[in-house]
C-alpha cells in the first residue's frame, strides 16, 4: 500500500503543536501548580491537535482505506456467494465455511492495519525528521506515534464491525453469542497486531524496509489467521503451533466467542503475552531519528 500522499505529512504534525506552543509561556510567571496545569493543558491540546491532523490525513489515503475497511468485507461477500461456502461442513462442526470466515475477515483488517498501513507511515515521519522536529515543539513525538496507533486500531474495529454486519444481513451468519467474550479477544486482537505493527516500525529504518517487512510478516500471519484454511480444520499439530501465535489464537478466540463459549484462557493468554512481548521488543528498539 502506497504512502506517497503523505508527503504533506511532514510539517502539519508539527504545525498542529506550534500552533499553542505560545501557551507555554505562562508558565514562566506563575506558580509552580498552575505550571503544572498549564503544561498539562498544553499537551493534552496539542495531542487532539496532532490526532485531528492525522485524521485528517488519514482519509486521504484511499489505498490504506480500501485494504483495512473495504477488502475485508469484499472478501467476504465474494467467498459467501460461492455456493459451497454456503453449506454446513461437519469438518468444521456443523457451521458453513463463511460462518468460519467472519472471524478471519475480522483479523484480516487487524493485519492490514497493524502490519501494512502503519509502519511504513511512522517510519516515513522517522525518515523525514519529522519526529525529530516535534521533539522541539510542546507535543511529544509519542502524541504522533498513539494518534496512529488510535486511528488504526479504529479503523480495524469498525471494519469488523462491518464484516459482522455483512455477514448477518447478506449470509444470516449468526451474530457472536457470547458478547462480551467476543469483545474482550477482539481488543486483545487489535493491540497485539498495534504492537506486531509497532515493532515492525521500530525494525524497520525507512518506509521501503517497512514496506517489505511488513509483507513477509503479513503472508505467514494471514496463514495463521485462517485465511487458507481455517485453524479448526488444521491437523492437530500444526493447529497447536498456529494457535500458540497472536493470529492463530486471536482466529480461535473469536471463533469459541462467536459460537457462544467463553474464548479459552490459553487463547487470550496468547494474546497478552505477545502484545506484552511485541511492545516491550518495539519501545527496547525504537528510534525518534
């Protein structure tokens, strides 16, 4: 996915902070608590400042649009009009192939996100100097870096809103039984493939890198997500090793929630121990410049 419209991208991040930066200056004359809050008040300022650039931004990106919102859902209607897919498989315990696919769309729009669209941007600021010069204004190059993080995860989240919503109304796939499980593997989903995106960021030293290691991280993932075949038709074996990834368990997480249980302990320990990891890795690693 290309990046090239982002060119524009390099001065209005920190055009956004500049523009209260002068609050600043009160500070020098009162007291040490209204210092306090008016810095306080100055980076919160200047963060909605960097997000409402960013979003603004964002929406001119129709490649990084169409791959994160749209593609997943056009996957799905495509796979749901071929008749097979309509028709219950006992290999995959009585639910039809597009009643397993939900939950693979959902992921795809997690790794599109997470892994394509967002690194190479944040390693083009990084490139440009752009994270550099905002390390001079009030805003912190980190607002730029959770506006993002923020915007994608976002992007990801309405996306499978999208792909459940398609489903129910174009296939009457079943809408996830057990809610709150559901929510709670689908967050735990989203910050992991932040926190694999987030470390490809901080690998990667310009947006080309990026480019190319977020494909040769995006194709095996997409494999451990289920997208050619899904995880609970896998033999027992590899199954054990796809589920012990974020995407192999994210896929089984979503898929026990949908069927009405409660995602497996393991699963979502999975989970949290890679974003865990994937985070810690991406902050050990990570350069402003």
């Amino acid at each position: 996915m290309s990046t090239t419209n982002r060119a524009s991208a390099t001065t209005d991040p920190t055009a956004a902070a500049t523009g209260v930066a002068t609050t600043t200056g009160v500070a020098t004359t009162t007291g040490v608590g209204t210092a306090t809050g008016v810095a306080t008040t100055t980076r919160r300022t200047t963060a909605v400042a960097v997000l409402r650039t960013e979003a603004r931004l964002f929406r001119r990106e129709p490649g990084s649009l169409f791959w994160v919102m749209a593609f997943p859902t056009l996957l799905l209607v495509i796979l749901g009009s071929i008749p097979s897919f309509r028709t219950a498989d006992d290999a995959l315990g009585g639910i039809r192939l597009v009643d397993a696919y939900v939950p693979v769309t959902v992921l795809i729009a997690m790794l599109m996100a997470g892994v394509q669209a967002m690194p190479p941007v944040i390693t083009g600021y990084r490139e440009r100097g752009v994270l550099r010069r905002m390390s001079t204004t009030p805003v912190r190059p980190a607002a730029l870096l959770s506006a993002q993080m923020g915007l994608h995860g976002a992007a990801a989240l309405l996306s499978a809103l999208l792909s459940l919503a398609v489903g129910r109304l174009a296939f009457d796939v079943t809408l996830p039984r057990q809610e709150p499980g559901y929510a709670v593997a689908l967050l735990l989903a989203v910050a992991s493939s932040l926190a694999l995106g987030a470390l490809v960021s901080a690998l990667s030293g310009t947006s080309k890198i990026a480019n190319a290691v977020g494909s040769a991280v995006f194709f095996p993932m997409m494999f451990c997500a289920g997208v050619w075949l899904p995880v609970q038709s896998m033999p027992h074996a590899l199954a054990r090793v796809v589920e012990a990834t974020p995407f192999g368990a994210a896929a089984r997480a979503l898929g026990q929630a949908a069927a009405g249980d409660w995602p497996g302990w393991s699963h979502l320990g999975v989970l949290v121990a890679w974003t865990v990891l994937l985070s810690g890795a991406a902050a050990r690693w990570f350069r402003w410049e």
